[in-house]
C-alpha cells in the first residue's frame, strides 16, 4: 500500500530530524566501526561530521585503530589500542583519552563508548561509537585533586585548623586543629 510506505517514509524521516537534534543537544559524535574491514565510518549527522573536521578526519578511516594512534596523547594510546582489543574480541568498550590538538588549541579529552553487534553464531561484525567532549569535566576533576591534596599537605603556621565537609550529606568528614584536636570519620 503506498499509503503506508508514505507513512513509514514520513515516520522514519522524522525519527531521523529526533535522533539528529538529540545528538546535537547532547554535543555527541557518532560513528560506525566495521571490524573485519578496520574500517571507522562516521555519522552522517552534522554535528559529529562537524567535528571530525576540526581534527581534519575524513568520513572513513581505514586501518583502524593504528591510523588513529598519532591523533592520541602518547600515555593514553595503550589504553586506547586495548579499547579497540575488546571491541574486536566482541566486548563493548569505552574509555576516556587525550587528544592531540594543533598549536593554539585547547587539550581535548574525549569519552569513547563502543557497543558491539555480533552475527547469529557470535563473530563481531561491527560496533556503534559515541564520543562526548568531557574535557570541562576533566579539568574540574584535576582541581579538585590539586585542592584537595593542597588542603591534606598544608601545615602553614598561620594555619588554625582545617576540615574536610560534605555539604551534601551535611557530614563532616575529617577536622585536624592547631591544638592537636583531630577527628577522622569514614565515609
């Protein structure tokens, strides 16, 4: 009935206009990685070809995951290549990794989520990526670590006492005086 194939064209088209905004909202990339070919085919989504522009990658990159090695920060590509490891031993993966950028650009760090399709009898044939931006997060993370172990070093001798409070919970974790006074609870 060309009345239902119109209908479902209509509904397919959009689900589409749904997914593309969700993907956008969400500053997700997307992407398909074919396993037997090695081969990383990107989203046809304008934000997540958007994005591979700006780090100069093409729609389809073969030779995966070693094309994609010179673009990670060198500490994290063993985590990186074990990533791949899994997915083609057909286990979802993920992980978090640095990015290489060009000269005057800001550190990236990406957060990688593969979910593998297998065939009937359980051979992975490819796996569905998304990639989210966390550097903002990242960098959140470090200060919190930085502060926090300024704060359990410091020992100024102007220093009256210091605490260590979760607001949150309305806990008070940890107190260290001038006087000696010292308490420690566990979380």
């Amino acid at each position: 009935n060309i009345d239902d194939l119109m209908q479902a064209k209509e509904k397919l088209a959009a689900n589409r206009r749904i997914f593309e905004e969700t993907i956008r909202a969400a500053k997700m990339i997307m992407w398909e990685y074919d396993i037997p070919n090695r081969r990383v085919i990107a989203a046809q989504d304008d934000f997540s070809r958007g994005d591979w522009q700006k780090f100069g990658l093409t729609e389809i990159i073969e030779n995966v995951p070693e094309s994609l090695v010179p673009y990670i920060e060198e500490e994290d590509v063993p985590r990186f290549l074990a990533m791949y490891a899994e997915v083609e031993a057909g286990r979802d993966a993920s992980g978090d990794f640095w990015y290489k950028v060009n000269a005057g650009q800001e550190a990236r760090c990406e957060r990688i989520i593969y979910s593998v399709v297998k065939d009937a009898s359980g051979r992975a044939l490819k796996a569905y990526a998304i990639g989210r931006n966390i550097t903002a997060e990242k960098k959140l993370e470090e200060r919190y670590i930085h502060e926090l172990s300024y704060l359990q070093h410091s020992n100024e001798y102007n220093l009256l006492g210091k605490s260590r409070s979760n607001l949150t919970q309305n806990k008070v974790h940890s107190y260290d005086s001038i006087s000696g006074d010292t308490l420690s609870v566990s979380a």
